[in-house]
C-alpha cells in the first residue's frame, strides 16, 4: 500500500501562518485528515490524483481545525465520499461536518474500512487538560501492521496497545503525528522506549512532533527512520 503525505506543517513558522496540520493519501481512494489550510491541501491533493471523486473514504482522526479544515473544499468536487468522525466530535464541529451534505459515520468502535484498513475507533487522551478523543488508522498486510496517528493526543502508548489487542502482526511501520513537541528529553526517551516495548520496526513521524524529538527518533531508529515530507510517498 502506498502513503502519500497531501500536507503537513512541523515548525512553529508554519503554525503562525496556520499552514499546520496533516493530510495523508492512503492509496487512491481513502484519506486521513484534511490539513489546516484549504488551498494547499486540495492544490496537492489535485496533483497526486487526476480524479478526486475516486476518494470514497475521509477519515478524520479528531476535531481541531489543523485536520479538517480541507474537508470544505474537498466537498465541493466530491460529496460521495465518507466521513468517519468520532462520537465525542465537539457538537459544533460536528453539526459543520454533517452540513457538508456527505454521509458520515461515527466511529466509536473498531471498524474495517477497506479489505485490510481499519479505524481504531475513538480512544481517550487529554488536550489542555481536557478530554480530547481521537482515533488512528491501521493497515493490516500479510503479518505487517502500519498504524498512521493524526496527533496521537492519547498517547502512542494506548493507541499501540489497542493495535496489540486486535492484531497478533507487529508493527512495522508507525507514522504521523506522535505529538511530542512541547515534551522534554527524558519524555521522549521514554516514549521511544515504549516503542521498542512494542516491536515497532519503522518510524515516519511529521507535524506535531517537534524537531528535538524527531531527532532523538532519528538516531534511535537510524536506517528504519523514514523522512515524510510534504510529497512523500512511503510503501507500506
């Protein structure tokens, strides 16, 4: 399966100007987020598909505007597609969503999206000190397990266990944001020591991640580090 990353904004350049945020092309027809910034997301969206009407899924890993705002231009050349959202949406971003006129599904348990690509479903975590939900993607091939966060406010930790839980196959790839930009050092040590708890073999980690830890996930993980910019394209 090939990723392709539409949009992502890392620095805290990008973050003033709200060119911030996520959007990744999992094959051709599903998507997971919708970025920050409308324009470049459907200007790159456009160009890594001829056809977006064949996108028939959007899975939208939580509700700040970093990973949905696109969802309003997309809508205009494609109102078919699925929107998968979480229960705990808050009710005014959710009412948005639903006014978009695309068939929306609430997510709050396991799902299988596609033959081989599953939601995790809304998992807890915290945001400012309240509640955030918020739910991954996993694709599942032969006994290969990629799992994409949008933010990973939960923790990697919860989302990894949840995965642990369903699929005996270790992760080989474990992309996204992993939202550890404001974390210190012994923080992140510690977060990547949970990683190799888990077995997990390959890292891609972009927007909310934060330079110093991806540079500690680097040289961790050496030649298993892979760089996902924007443009990128990543085989599963």
């Amino acid at each position: 399966m090939q990723i392709r990353v539409v949009a992502t904004g890392s620095t805290p350049q990008e973050r003033r100007d709200r060119r911030w945020g996520l959007s990744l092309l999992i094959g051709e027809s599903v998507l997971f987020d919708t970025f920050g910034l409308s324009s470049p997301f459907i200007e790159n969206l456009s160009q890594m598909t001829a056809d977006i009407s064949r996108i028939r899924h959007v899975v939208l890993s939580h509700e700040h505007w970093d990973h949905v705002t696109g969802l309003e231009r997309l809508a205009e050349k494609n109102r078919t597609a699925t929107i998968y959202i979480c229960p705990h949406t808050d009710s005014s971003v959710k009412a948005w969503i639903k006014g978009l006129g695309m068939p929306v599904v609430e997510v709050g348990g396991w799902i299988e999206i596609e033959k081989g690509l599953f939601s995790t479903g809304e998992i807890k975590g915290f945001w400012n000190g309240q509640p955030m939900w918020e739910q991954s993607l996993v694709i599942s091939e032969g006994h290969r397990l990629s799992v994409l966060t949008g933010c990973a406010h939960t923790g990697l930790s919860p989302i990894l266990q949840s995965v642990q839980g369903r699929f005996p196959d270790p992760v080989t790839l474990l992309m996204g944001g992993f939202h550890l930009m404001n974390s210190t050092q012994e923080e992140v040590l510690e977060v990547i020591a949970t990683l190799k708890k888990f077995g997990v073999r390959q890292v891609a980690p972009m927007h909310c991640t934060g330079e110093a830890a991806v540079t500690l996930l680097q040289n961790t993980f050496k030649n298993e580090f892979l760089s996902a910019e924007e443009g990128s394209r990543i085989e599963t």
